[in-house]
C-alpha cells in the first residue's frame, strides 16, 4: 500500500468512526422507568450480626450488610430505586425490613449507615456502627423514587407501617406510573398573520457536522489529489 493510499484509508476510517460515536452517544438511554414517587422521612441502620447497636441479625434478604441496602417495613424485597436529600441522589435496594415501631409515626425508609452518612455529610463509624460529624442527624426528610419492584410479598404502592403485616401479602395491582404530561402543541396563527422566524434548534451543531463530515472528504480528495494539505501548503508529494 502507498502512503497516499494508506493517508487517504486513515482519513476515511476516522471520519466514520466520528460518526459511529455520535450515534452511539445519542442513543444511549440511562435514565430508568419511574414506578413510583414521593417523600418520607428516613432512619439508618447497619445490622451486621455483631450485636452491637441493637441489631437483630442479618438482613431478610439474605444479603450481607451493605451500602446501598435499605429496609422497608411494606415494599417487596429487592425492590431497588434512589433517595435525593438536598440534591444529593443515592440509589438504594431493600433488602430488610424496617423500621419497625418507628414506621407507624411515618419513618418510612431505613437506609444503612453509610448511604446515611454520604447524604448528610458525616463519616461511619465502625466501632459503635453509627454515623458521627453530621451534627446528630438520625432522621432526615428524603424524596424517593422506585424504579424496580421486587417479586416477593410487599406493597408496590405508597409505603405503610410494618405494623400493617403488609410486607408478608402479595400484591397483585402495583401502582400506576406517574404520567408525564404531553407537552402542549403551539397554538396555530390566524390566517394572514405574520408569523416571525424560528430558529432551528441544533442548527449550528448540524452545520458543524456537516462541516467536519466535509473536512474529512475534503482530506481524502487532497490525498487522492496527489498529497496531504494543511492550510494550503503541501505536507506530502507522491
């Protein structure tokens, strides 16, 4: 292969491979599917077996203690989803049940002591399993939103008290997904109104793409021309 040749395959390969990432880009979605919203005021725990800090072993799922795990006194085990405290979002699955006398006073979710800690700004104690250096905060006011339900007995609505025995029932009609509203159509001008111009959105990013998709044919023809051009001035002769 000659240089030219291999310069102009080089350049041809880079333009598509610009183009593949932009599309790829655009069509990853991250955002899950919102099942259920609202507010509650939260707890924290950390129930590791040790005996320490009142716990009652380990959590109901079977799974060990661990960041992120949360107790719910109704919702299904394994239902995952995220709290947001003052603009900080920590996603969060159940896998204990909790509170319990706590919950019948409106203590909805029990986060474990670290997920605690990272939202209010205090550190974790592994000594007394704690949260310390966040002026004391044990209950705190969270929006929740549950993006998965778990497929055991649970509520799959509004959380309610442990007392209820809600969490120990299956629940055959999960609530419905909050709708998002339709954004409204633009109303239509009367007739023989002037109607001004509208921009195009994304104009300038559809003219940059054409613009860069140009440079890359315009490279390739320079190559198939008989060299590489920078600024007019000749880089490569064959």
């Amino acid at each position: 292969m000659t240089v030219r040749s291999a310069m102009f395959t080089a350049a041809l390969v880079g333009a598509l491979s610009i183009g593949a990432a932009t599309a790829a880009h655009a069509d990853t979605g991250t955002d899950k599917k919102v099942l259920l919203k609202g507010s509650t005021t939260a707890s924290y725990f950390w129930d590791d077996s040790s005996g320490r800090a009142g716990d009652t072993g380990l959590p109901a799922s079977g799974k060990p203690m661990q960041k992120r795990l949360a107790a719910s006194p109704s919702w299904p085990l394994m239902t995952e989803g995220y709290v947001v405290y003052k603009g900080k979002k920590m996603p969060f699955f159940v896998g204990d049940r909790g509170p319990g006398t706590p919950s019948s006073s409106g203590v909805m979710l029990d986060l474990d002591a670290k997920t605690f800690a990272d939202l209010t700004g205090g550190r974790f104690n592994s000594s007394t399993l704690g949260v310390d250096g966040n002026g004391g905060e044990g209950h705190i006011k969270v929006d929740y939103i549950i993006t998965k339900w778990g497929k055991g007995p649970g509520k799959k609505n509004y959380p309610v008290a442990y007392s209820t025995g809600a969490y120990a029932r299956v629940d055959h009609n999960p609530a419905k997904p909050p709708q998002v509203a339709a954004p409204k159509a633009a109303p239509k001008p009367a007739p023989g109104a002037n109607v001004p111009a509208v921009p195009v959105a994304g104009k300038k990013v559809a003219e940059s793409s054409d613009a860069l998709n140009g440079a890359a044919v315009g490279a390739g023809l320079a190559i198939i021309g008989g060299g590489v051009t920078v600024g007019r001035k000749l880089l490569l002769q064959r």
